[in-house]
C-alpha cells in the first residue's frame, strides 16, 4: 500500500503588487507606480532654485570679480603707511593695503616673523629674500657661555615653508626656546622641522573634526602654499 500524503506547510504567502511579499519574516515592497510621466522634468525644490539663482548671481559678477583681483595684485601707488615717503614695498601678510617705503618695509619685517614683503622691481613685484629674524631668548643674549646656532625649516598655517635661524647657549634646549616663539618641533632632540601653532591647530581640527586623512592635509597645504593670486583662478 502506498503511504498518504503528508500535508506541506509554506511560510510563503503569494501577494499581489499592491501587498508586500512576506517570506520567513522578511517584506519586500514592490515598486509603486509613478505620477511623472514619462520625458517631463520633474519640479524644482526650493533649494534647488535658490541654487541656481545664487549661480547665476556669480557668473553675473564674475568679470569685476576679476578686475578686482587684477587691481590688487597689480602696482599700487601711494606713500608709505608710516611715513611720507614713495611707497616701493608692500606686504599682503600685513594688509592688503599695507605699503612701505624702502625703509620702513625693511626695518619693520626685521622684527616679523614668517611674512613675505615685497618689492616693485621693473614693472613687477618680487618677494624679498633673507631670513626670519633669529629666534633666541633674553637668557642668551646674556648667558656668557656658548652659543649654538640651530637652522630649522617651519611650516606655517598656509603652508609655507621659512628657513628659521636660532640660537642657544648650553643652559636651554631649542624645542623650549621655540616653543616660547610659537613653533612645534617635530623632533624632541636636534629638530630640522617645525611647525607653527597655527599650524597644528588646524591639522588637529581638520583630523578630529573634518576626519581629513593626513594625506589630504598635504595636499591642502600643497594648494595653500601657491601665490594668492594663483588661488584665486581655482575658485572658477
């Protein structure tokens, strides 16, 4: 005699479009069909539209945009912010109005660190060469015992790079000296690298908060170390 037939229980249920295919607890909703009709562009939001009117809005001033950027970075007449003289230097770490006599522009970045003033030379400004002020402290210039001279490269927070003199007598340790001046060293012993705290800041904002790689920031750096006035064409 052949056996009954045993009954098959399914966890499936078939469903029709409108109702969602259930199988072993899970749903699986079908596609609704669609109001848009076919080949019409579908509504703008919006934030869409004040999107493309705040686009359009720049293209519309893009022209001034850049007369102003020529204007600023072309010859600027006028006498020294300091004095009456013929103004021959300027300085845009200083202001962007910011001119100087020969001078007064010498004397005054002789006691600024990591600006790049420069001067008009045959229709043309060139930036100045030499060296940030050396770095030491009261101490030494006291202390009768002697004295090193250390040449650290430092990075600052647009990223670019000054050869830094220092100096210390035996009693003090460069990373200390320094720091006291504003610089980060990347070594703890005989640094050749710094950074200025401007400079770190932005880095540990940019990994902790932007979650910006390390390689990402080299980058950034390599872009914002280029000449302002090349920048500036990046933004169109």
């Amino acid at each position: 005699m052949s056996k009954p037939n045993k009954k098959v229980r399914h966890n499936a249920v078939v469903s029709t479009p409108q109702q969602p295919f259930q199988h072993d607890n899970i749903d699986i909703q079908f596609p609704q069909a669609s109001d848009a009709v076919e080949g019409e562009t579908p509504p703008q939001s919006k934030h869409s539209k004040r999107m493309e009117a705040l686009k359009l809005k720049w293209a519309s001033v893009t022209a001034e945009l850049e007369h102003g950027m020529i204007s600023m970075y072309g010859e600027k007449t006028g006498g020294c912010i300091m004095c009456t003289k013929e103004a021959t230097h300027r300085c845009h770490d200083c202001s962007s109005s910011a001119l100087y006599c020969d001078t007064c522009g010498i004397n005054l970045h002789k006691h600024v660190k990591f600006h790049k003033p420069e001067v008009f030379i045959d229709g043309r400004y060139e930036v100045m060469g030499g060296r940030s002020p050396c770095l030491e402290t009261e101490h030494n210039r006291s202390c009768p015992e002697k004295k090193q001279t250390h040449y650290v490269i430092v990075t600052d927070a647009a990223g670019r790079q000054h050869e830094q003199e220092v100096k210390t007598c035996e009693h003090e340790e460069v990373t200390v000296v320094m720091l006291e001046h504003g610089l980060w060293c990347a070594s703890p012993s005989k640094p050749t690298v710094a950074f200025t705290l401007e400079h770190m800041y932005l880095v540990r904002s940019l990994v902790l908060n932007g979650k910006v790689s390390l390689n990402g920031i080299v980058d950034s750096l390599k872009n914002a170390s280029r000449p302002l006035e090349d920048k500036f064409w990046m933004l169109f």
